[in-house]
C-alpha cells in the first residue's frame, strides 16, 4: 500500500516539473478509445487501465492479460485509434500495466495558392502509460498512472509527462455496487494549457446473484476541462457467455448539445474476450465502431 502510494506521489512530482507548451491533439482522446464497450471509469476491456488505472488490477488467480483495442469513425471523420495493452499481477498483489495507444485524422489535404492538394497534414497523439494497481481495502483497489504523450499537427511535434490516479470501490454490500473515478492526462499546475479530464461511473446490480448472470444499471460521466462533458445512463446484461450493453450519452461542448447512443455486445469463450461495439453518428456524419480482443493467462 504504501509502495503505490509513494509512487503516485513521485509521479505527480514529475509531471509537475515539466514546461508548460501545450501539446497538438489533445482532442482526440476525447474519443473513448478501448471504452466504447463500458464506461471508461470502469472499462476493463482490453484491459490495463488507459481511462482508470485502478481498472488494470488483476484478481486472485490470474496472472496475466493482454488485450488490444481499433476504433474507426469512417472515412466522413478520419478518425481511427489503435491500443494495445498488458497486464502482469505479481505475487505482492500488485498489477504492473503498460499500454500503447494511438489515435489519428486522416484526409487533411495541404492546398497552396489554389484548391488543389499538395499534400497531406499529419495529425496524431501516442500515448504510452505505465500502471501499478492492487486491492487496498476489501473493497477498494487504487492505481497510479504514469504517462508520456506525444501530439503532432503539421510541423509542430510536443512531448508532455503525465500522471493519474484513479479508485474502483466494488463488491459493495448494497446491490453489489461499484464507485469509480479517475483523472486522465493531469500535468499538476498546467491544467490550463493541456486540459486533464475527470471519468467517474457508478452501477448496481439490478437483477442477478453473479457476475455471470446479472442485470447492471448506472450512469458515467466524462468531462474535459475547458472541452467536452458527456454524461449518461447505462445499462449492461450479462447471460453466460454472452453480454450485451447499452448507453445514452447526452454530450455539450460550449453552447452545443448533442445526445447519441452507444451499445455492444462481448463474447467470453474460454481465456478469451471478442467485443464489437457501436455509437450512434450525429450531424450527418457515421457511426463510430470498436472492435476489441483480449486474452486471459491464469
């Protein structure tokens, strides 16, 4: 406990120390990359805790997994994103996670003195995080995150360090409830200039006596600072080997709102996870689909 205590201290630390130059797309991970499934505060699919680094914390009995994640918005949007993630718990009980994660617009065109294209624009962001999580309490794991964030657009290239930390509390006696809340992307003391973002959700079970066989509701929220909130119910049901999910988001991004629908379904056979997921395009432009893969080693 007080191991990853000390780390999240030492990570703030870091991020804090570095300058202050905003870094290029910083909007794209406004896209739920590896969490269209589930709420990101809770996503655990592929795994390893990009949104939540709580979520990366491996139970009893499993040693590891791996997962990855592509998320395509179609040619009207450009946007795609691509994850890969692992998870290792070790004998102390502490998950170790990495993941490597990407995102990108394509088809901007660079014109010159005329309509015609001379060119194309890059315009993408790496991230890679480092995770440490484990159980604190009966029912409540912690994280940290440490994370190193490249954006490019155009010519202009920026590198920022980043740290989170983020808490699930499960298994709670009233319903089986579940509590989580997350900061993403936080440099302390330059939370103007590279906008860090808060995830919180909340489910209980409404039917069921068991994770395989239960019915869940909840709602989550998403908000960026000094960008896009998003907020909404959820519902999730789970049979088996079969689960299927369901949400209506209500979105605002200055005097703007907009609500869309976001739904999947996940197949678990074996040590394996297979999920597709969809959100609901708005204004004229099309869906938006998640296809995600993971592994299970015990």
């Amino acid at each position: 406990m007080y191991r990853l205590l000390f780390c999240g201290l030492a990570a703030f630390a870091w991020a804090h120390g570095v300058g202050a130059q905003p870094v290029p797309a910083r909007e794209l991970w406004e896209f739920p990359l590896g969490a269209m499934f589930e709420p990101p505060a809770l996503a655990t699919e592929p795994g390893a805790g990009l949104w939540n680094p709580a979520t990366s914390a491996l139970p009893a009995g499993e040693r590891l997994r791996v997962g990855v994640a592509s998320l395509s918005a179609g040619a009207a949007q450009g946007v795609d994103g691509q994850l890969l993630t692992a998870s290792f718990r070790r004998s102390s009980g502490v998950t170790l996670g990495l993941s490597v994660a990407r995102a990108s617009i394509a088809g901007l065109v660079r014109t010159d003195s005329d309509p015609q294209s001379v060119g194309s624009i890059p315009y993408n962001t790496t991230l890679l995080s480092v995770t440490a999580a484990r159980k604190l309490l009966p029912h409540l794991t912690a994280g940290v995150a440490m994370r190193w964030r490249n954006g490019q657009a155009d010519q202009a290239s920026r590198n920022a360090v980043a740290a989170d930390l983020g808490m699930v509390a499960h298994d709670l006696p009233l319903l089986n409830a579940r509590l989580a809340v997350s900061s993403f992307l936080w440099r302390p003391g330059r939370e103007i200039e590279d906008r860090p973002a808060v995830v919180t959700a909340a489910d209980v079970r409404v039917i069921g006596h068991r994770r395989p066989h239960e019915l869940r509701a909840g709602s989550a929220q998403h908000g960026v600072n000094r960008g896009a909130r998003e907020r909404g119910p959820f519902v999730s049901a789970r049979f088996d080997r079969l689960e299927a999910r369901a949400g209506y988001l209500r979105a605002s991004a200055g005097a703007t709102d907009v609500s869309r629908v976001r739904s999947g379904v996940a197949l678990y056979f074996n040590r394996y996870v297979v999920g597709i997921a969809r959100e609901e395009g708005i204004s004229g432009l099309g869906p938006v689909y998640q296809f995600t893969l993971s592994s299970l080693v015990k």
